[in-house]
C-alpha cells in the first residue's frame, strides 16, 4: 500500500517525486524516511538559532504554523474562561501568562490537559496507540513526528540518541532554544503549562512515556520518549529559581515561587 504524504511547506509547493516507492513496510522499518520526505532538506521556521537570553528569536510562520497556533491558543483560553485579544503566538503567551497568574499550579496543569484533549481528538489518539504500540519504533516514530509537526510550538528541533535498556535509539528531541519559554520567560509556566501537563498528557493518550528536561540556563529542553520522569520533588527542573525578567512575577504574590 503506497502511503500520499502531504506537507504543509512554507511555498505550498507540492515534494519532488521520489526515486522508489514509500510504502508503510519502509516506514515501520525506518521512520526516519518520514522524515526526510516530509521536510526535503527546507524545513526552517526559525531565523535566528542565537541561544541568549538577550537576542530575541524571529520565527517565519507559514499558514499550517498560524493554523495550529491559533487552534491550540483558542483552546487554552476556552478550557481556561480566558480571552486574550491577541492574535497569533503572542495570543498564546499572553493567554498562558494570565493563566499563570490566575490559577494555581494544580490549576494550571489541570487547565493544559483539557486543553490538549480539545486540540487533539481521542479518537485519533487512540487509532494511534493501536496502530504503534509501546516500542522502539514507537518512540523513533514520535521523535521524528514531534520535529516534524510541532516546531511551531516549540522553535527548530533535531532527532537525538540515548541509552535505553542498553540499546541506543533515536529517540530524544533536542530543542536549542524553546519557543515557549523564550516567549514566556518563566520557569513556572514551563513547567506547569508544558512540561506537567505534556508529560501525563502523551503518556496516558499514547502510551509512551517521556520525561522533558528543560535546560533553563540557555533555553534549551530534551524531549526522552520511553523514559519515565523523576518525582516532582526529585525533579532539577522544580529547584531552579526564575529568571529576573519572569512574565509571571504577579503570581508570586499567591505562590512562594513560580513552580509551586
């Protein structure tokens, strides 16, 4: 069975053809071939790659970038009673930043699940984690698919190896410098609007473990499909104090830090 890939480009022009034929028996055996047809050697959505805090990142979104920007921007607000009158990616961080400061960690972790469940039906996610169960090439597979498909969400990303059972697999996402926590600026919105609630988020609809570790030093996070994340009291990411120039210093009136 031939498999019709489709990928919303920046010119909308359609892949160049391909020399063989890409079948689901290929893609199974490698999902890195995924890869390599969907993005053809042109996919960019940053154009800056500096990691400082001082030099602000510029990103070139195409219409599938704005598309599910707005989608997951419209969500959080609905799912929070929010309403932001921005638009775009700074709708996203202004809707994030106010529920930060008006609702608790818990609250706030609460809030992103039920907004991911809006974004991304069950149904959909449940075909998924039939049709790749828990494996190997599960956790390749949603590397790849997490670099490909959520680089507009997250800024340019990369397909990195670990050590899992004493295998080495390419299952690691290495983001150099985080859209999200560029944007927000806050440790605490990182780790109770993304990394919390994305961790149980992917593992109870997909099946998949995976532990985010965000560097908060140089912006930069891993993504580890198939490894279980530390406790929260365990956990580095929950001991690092907040940046000086925090979005969400207002929350810190309610909370003792941003984290908790």
């Amino acid at each position: 069975m031939d498999a019709t890939l489709v990928w919303p480009h920046k010119s909308l022009s359609p892949p160049p053809r391909l020399n063989r034929r890409v079948t689901m028996q290929n893609l199974r055996r490698s999902p890195f071939i995924l890869l390599s047809v969907l993005t053809d050697g042109n996919f960019d959505t940053s154009s800056s790659s500096s990691s400082t805090h001082e030099s602000k990142s510029v990103y070139n979104d195409n219409w599938f970038d704005r598309l599910a920007i707005n989608h997951l921007s419209n969500s959080l607000q609905a799912s929070a009673g929010l309403r932001s009158k921005k638009s775009g990616y700074d709708g996203l961080i202004e809707a994030a930043t106010m529920a930060s400061r008006r609702f608790s960690p818990v609250e706030q972790r609460e809030i992103v699940i039920r907004t991911l469940e809006t974004a991304f039906p069950k149904p959909i996610l449940s075909l998924i984690r039939r049709v790749v169960p828990r494996s190997k090439f599960a956790r390749e597979y949603f590397a790849v698919f997490t670099t490909v498909f959520f680089a507009w969400l997250v800024g340019p990303c990369q397909v990195k190896e670990s050590e899992i059972d004493g295998r080495i697999e390419k299952n690691v996402v290495h983001i150099p410098k985080c859209r999200f926590l560029e944007g927000t600026n806050c440790v605490g919105m990182c780790t109770n609007l993304c990394k919390m609630p994305s961790q149980a988020f992917i593992k109870d609809s997909l099946g998949v473990p995976i532990n985010m570790v965000p560097n908060f030093e140089d912006m930069s996070c891993e993504m580890i499909f198939g490894e279980e994340p530390p406790d929260q009291s365990l956990d580095p990411a929950f001991t690092h104090p907040c940046y000086k120039q925090c979005k969400g210093k207002s929350i810190q009136r309610q909370h003792k830090t941003c984290t908790n």
